[in-house]
C-alpha cells in the first residue's frame, strides 16, 4: 500500500476556498496546492503588490489555476465586514477556509483601528469576525474551517486582567495569547459545527494538512488526558480531562555525575589544577562529556 504524502489532495474541482495571509510563505503554499487540485482560491491581501505577485508564480506552476484578489485588513473589522458583505451578496458557498494571516512580535506595542491589541487583533479577532460573517457560506459548503496556531501556543495563558497588554507589554506573551485564543475558537467551533456535519480544526503550521493539535494543552504535571476522541474535534485525544496527578520523570534531563578523585600536580606531575575535582549533586555540563557543571574557565570540561 502506497503512503500518502501530506501534499496529496483530491480532486477539489468545483469547490471554493479562501485563504488568508496567502500572499506568501505557508498561506502561497497552501493556496499553490489548493489550486493544483483545482479549487477556484480566494486570496484576500492586505498588500496587493505582494499578492500579484503571489498569484502570478502559483499561475506560472498551475497555468488552469483559478485565483482571485481581495482586499482585506485584518487589523480592521471594517475592512473584514466590508470582505464579507461581498462575499455574502454573491451568494456562492465556500467549502474550505484557511485563517492563515498572523503577525509575530512587534518589538513596540501597537493597536488595531479598532484600538486592540494589534497581535490580538489580526491573529484572532479578525478571523473570529470573518468567520462569523461568513458562516452562511460555511455551512451552506458544508465546509471544513482550519485556523492556523503555533507551537508558542503549546506555553504562556490568556492576560484576562489586561487582555490588550497595555501594562507590561511583552511581545511574545501577547502572540502566545493570541494563538491560544486562535486554538480555543477553533475548538470551540469544531464543537459547534460537528452536530451539523461540517467541522474545524486548529493546526500548527508545521503539522499544515495534518492531523488536528489536541487543544488545550495538557498541564505540565497536573492533570492526564483521558482517552475519549470526538469526530468533531478531529479525533483529538483531549477533549475530556481526568483531574489526576500525572507522573514526573523519573531522571532529570542531566543525571548529577559521579564523586571523581582529585587530580593534582602530585599525581599528573604538573603544575596547578589538571583536570576536574568531585563535586557530588552537581549536574553535567551538558556536553556529553560526563564532567561536572563547574564555572567558565575552571579547566575542568575541555569546552569551557
């Protein structure tokens, strides 16, 4: 039996789909495969430089590919109302949607239009407002919603008492927020819309057209998953929780190094400290050398 490639769709032909952030990086590469399947790709750009361009070189490898531009701002609900009520007044269903679009770390805090946290803003509240919009769409193409998340979000929490960071700003913290709370819609309506037979998934982007990340993560040492799985959140192991204390490793990641004896000028016939002295508890240094962690320069690991 052959293994199927993660980039092997099926015949898309006469489908709909739309996808966001799609003027470059992964968004192109999904739009690329989509349209190679022969789905008719809507691609909504903020910046329609980049977005010709984009679907200038998915045209050059796919000729017959069936693209379109659309102007959206995510930072902007008008912009994602105005999208939608386009979309709404043509009538056609759209039977895939990708909320791909992101924005990462800005080094200074910065606000939407709508005076939101901006990371907050584009990563999860504009693809939370236009997937509402669209939802007539959705269902009518009974279609499957991916919201694209990522492994910062396997770390960090919500900052309920100041949601738009404006104390303490920390860019990180804030994009970690922000693809938790992407995670936490995708699941949401995963549950929402598996009654009603189409679904939603929240993915990684280094896991794209895969199996669906279990969300919310598990604690570290508080809680274990139980073994349930629902068809409607993609089979996803945690969608059920057992309150019961999980077990720690066994071992830590170094294991302390055994008790050396002393080296010395008597016994290597040189002057000075030749080598590495007992330190007992002490962990490795983390070199696969099997040599206490000593501080820089103390000549006991050869790479210090």
């Amino acid at each position: 039996m052959t293994k199927r490639t993660y980039d092997e769709l099926p015949d898309l032909t006469g489908t709909r789909a739309l996808v966001t952030g799609a003027s470059d990086g992964i968004g192109q590469g999904i739009a690329d495969r989509l349209a190679a399947a022969g789905a008719e790709v809507l691609m909504p750009v903020r910046n329609q430089e980049k977005g010709e361009a984009a679907a200038a070189a998915i045209r050059e490898r796919h000729p017959s590919a069936r693209l379109r531009l659309l102007e959206l701002d995510l930072a902007s609900l008008d912009s994602v109302a105005e999208l939608a009520d386009t979309l709404l007044a043509e009538g056609q269903p759209i039977h895939r949607m990708v909320n791909n679009a992101s924005l990462m770390t800005p080094p200074v805090r910065q606000e939407t239009e709508d005076g939101f946290e901006v990371q907050f803003g584009t990563n999860h509240l504009g693809h939370f407002a236009l997937t509402g919009r669209l939802l007539p769409l959705l269902e009518a193409g009974r279609a499957r919603v991916t919201s694209q998340t990522s492994i910062a979000a396997r770390s960090g929490g919500i900052n309920w008492d100041d949601v738009n960071w404006e104390r303490d700003y920390n860019g990180m913290r804030a994009y970690r927020q922000s693809k938790i709370a992407v995670g936490l819609f995708g699941l949401e309506l995963s549950r929402r819309a598996g009654a009603g037979g189409w679904g939603s998934a929240a993915t990684s982007p280094i896991r794209a057209w895969r199996r669906p990340i279990c969300w919310p993560p598990a604690p570290r040492w508080a809680a274990v998953p139980t073994t349930g799985r629902s068809r409607s959140s993609g089979g996803c192991p945690r969608t059920a929780w057992s309150w019961e204390p999980r077990r720690r490793r066994r071992f830590p990641r170094w294991s302390p190094s055994p008790p050396r004896p002393l080296r010395t000028a008597a016994s290597t016939g040189r002057s000075g400290s030749a080598g590495w002295v007992a330190h007992p508890g002490r962990r490795s240094c983390g070199h696969r050398c099997g040599t206490p962690m000593l501080p820089r320069g103390s000549g006991i690991c050869r790479r210090n």
